[in-house]
C-alpha cells in the first residue's frame, strides 16, 4: 500500500489537514506530519538555529514545532524512517496563487517531496469569512492523487492546486499568475512609544490572463498549476552571455 505523508502549515490542529488526510485514505496508509501552530508565509525554509520537538499526538497524527519543510524532513527521517510515495500539503485556508507561491509555507511542503524525489501536490481553498467547507478541495486533492499515482510527472515536478468556494465547475490546466504587488507596512507604537510594525497587504492588480491560476480559480474552478524548484530563467541565459561577452571586449 502507497505511503502518503500530509503536512501543511495552519497546524496539525486544522480542520484542512484532517478532512485531507480522510480523504488520501482510501489510496494508501496516511501519516500527518504538521507545524505545532500555524506556519503560513514560512515559504521553503528550514530551521537551523534551534532544535526541533516531534510530538506523536495520536495514531498517525505528529507535530513538529516547526515549518512545513521542517515537518517533511523529520517524518522522512524521525517517523516514516523512509521516502513516502507522496507528499500532499494542505488544505490551505486560503489561496497560494501566482507570485504568491514563494510566500507560501503549503506549497513549500510539497516542493520539499519534488526536490527528493516524491510526488507532491500542494492544495489551496479560497478564503471565506464563515466556516470553511473543505469537502470540494479534499475531493480534488484525492482525484489528482489517485491519477499521479497511475501517470507519474517528470522529475521535481509537483501540482499546485487551488480550489473555489463551494462546488467547482470542473479541473483546468494554469500557469502562474502575474501581478503588480505592493506591500503595505505599517509603522505602530507599544505603551511605551517605541515603533513596532506590521507587514500587510497592499495593492494587488492581477495581469490579465485566459490560462492564470487566478483567472481560472475567479471563475470557480479547480485550477492545477504543474510546478517545479528550478528558478534558472532559462530564456534569459543568451542576455547573460551577453553581458559577458561585452565585458570581455571591453577589458581587451
């Protein structure tokens, strides 16, 4: 039977999590493997200036106080003591569209399976103000699980998915949206008048595209968004030997 390791980074106590793993059941023998709190905009980072406590809270079920990469390295090693089959990180309260994916602690556990090798799939509901209803994202996140399994993707190659609020409309293949960001700090002052401050959201104006995962996920559906860790901006190689080239001449 398949190993599946599920993480996330709202914390093993998410409802999100629980109602994932309820449904990856069904294909393989689930482990849980999250943050003690919530870890979100943690991005792919892992924590080296402290050490970390694994805690078994019930069958199946471990937190690790710590972010979501943190979690995967340590059920591999501490809990599963082996490569899982796949990695499922979620469900996120909350979109990681776009840019957003850097940010994004959930997206980061996946990513930690496709730099080792694993199948990943990185699940993502839109916000809403009243109770999430997780049904819909968790019955996608199976379906996709059940086809990686039969159809693997290329190498470090996971899925980042993103749900609609309430039945979708279907599945569609997207790409990242782009969008102009700016990033709102505001400066506060505690009882004793010295300045704190608080990041923000800003302005967000999204670039209009058919095939984002913005525009797809706006317009209830499922968008799943094929992912990788290489950040070589591979149609900019020929501008940098360029430069290169012209340094050259000018030192001759």
């Amino acid at each position: 039977m398949p190993i599946i390791l599920v993480t996330n980074d709202d914390g093993y106590r998410s409802e999100g999590v629980t109602s994932l793993a309820d449904a990856l059941r069904p294909l393989g023998d689930v482990t849980i493997v999250a943050p003690v709190e919530e870890a979100s905009a943690a991005g792919h980072s892992l924590t080296l200036k402290r050490p970390l406590r694994l805690d078994r809270i019930s069958d199946g079920l471990y937190s690790v106080d710590g972010t979501p990469t943190d979690c995967v390295n340590v059920a591999i090693t501490q809990v599963l003591k082996r490569l899982p089959d796949m990695i499922v990180s979620g469900i996120n309260k909350g979109w990681n569209l776009g840019d957003d994916v850097t940010y994004s602690g959930t997206v980061a556990g996946a990513m930690e399976g496709a730099l080792l090798g694993v199948a990943g799939i990185a699940v993502s509901l839109r916000q809403t103000r009243g109770d999430y209803d997780f049904s819909y994202a968790a019955r996608a996140a199976a379906t996709l699980a059940a086809a990686l399994f039969k159809h693997k993707l290329p190498p470090r190659t996971f899925l980042n998915v993103n749900v609609p609020k309430g039945e979708p409309k279907g599945m569609r293949v997207t790409v990242m949206a782009k969008r102009n960001h700016v990033t709102s700090v505001a400066e506060r002052h505690d009882p004793k008048g010295r300045p704190y401050f608080w990041i923000e959201e800003g302005q967000n104006e999204w670039h209009p595209h058919d095939l984002s995962d913005y525009e797809v996920a706006r317009d209830g559906y499922v968008s799943v968004t094929p992912l990788h860790p290489d950040l070589t901006a591979h149609h900019a190689l020929a501008d940098v030997e360029r430069l290169f080239v012209e340094k050259e001449a000018g030192v001759r």
